[in-house]
C-alpha cells in the first residue's frame, strides 16, 4: 500500500496526531460489541478528500489509548470485512 500510496504515513501521521487531542474520532461500529470505530481519512496521495480516500477501523481501549485494527483505500475495497476485524478483535484477548 505504501509503494501505491506514497504519503499514506503522513496522512496517518495526522490522524494519529487529531486522535491524541480528542476522547476518540469516527463513527461507532455497534456489531463488534467494542469501543470500535472507523474514520474516513485524506487520501492525498490520490488527490482525493475523506469521501473517496482512505479508512482506518481501531478500537479505543481500556487506558484511553487506541489500535488500528484495519485501514484501507475506499477506491481499493468498498467496505472492510466483519470477519477480519473480529479476528483481530480476538487476537487482543
């Protein structure tokens, strides 16, 4: 993804960057019975805005602090798969 998406770090970089500022960030994901949430996020490497670029799925955890479970390009992959995030979400327990 790196290789095709040259600034995706700085792009995660600020995301990371807003999300220490703020309790969390996104839209809550109820069907994963965690704190789980998925952000839309620039994309420049692209030139596209929030709508057409990247989305990172991470859960919030106990000591405030967050972890990527998933990121990916809305133009690659229309919606992330349930049961990825749920393997991931096991492998925290």
């Amino acid at each position: 993804m790196r290789k095709r998406y040259r600034l995706i770090e700085q792009d995660v970089d600020s995301l990371i960057a807003e999300m220490e500022h703020e309790s969390y960030r996104g839209d809550y994901m109820p069907k994963f019975g965690r704190e789980v949430y998925k952000v839309r996020l620039t994309n420049r490497s692209a030139r596209r805005g929030k709508r057409g670029g990247f989305r990172v799925i991470y859960v919030q955890l106990a000591d405030e602090s967050f972890l990527f479970l998933h990121i990916y390009s809305k133009s690659d992959q229309n919606d992330a798969n349930p049961s990825e995030i749920w393997r991931r979400l096991r492998e925290l327990e």
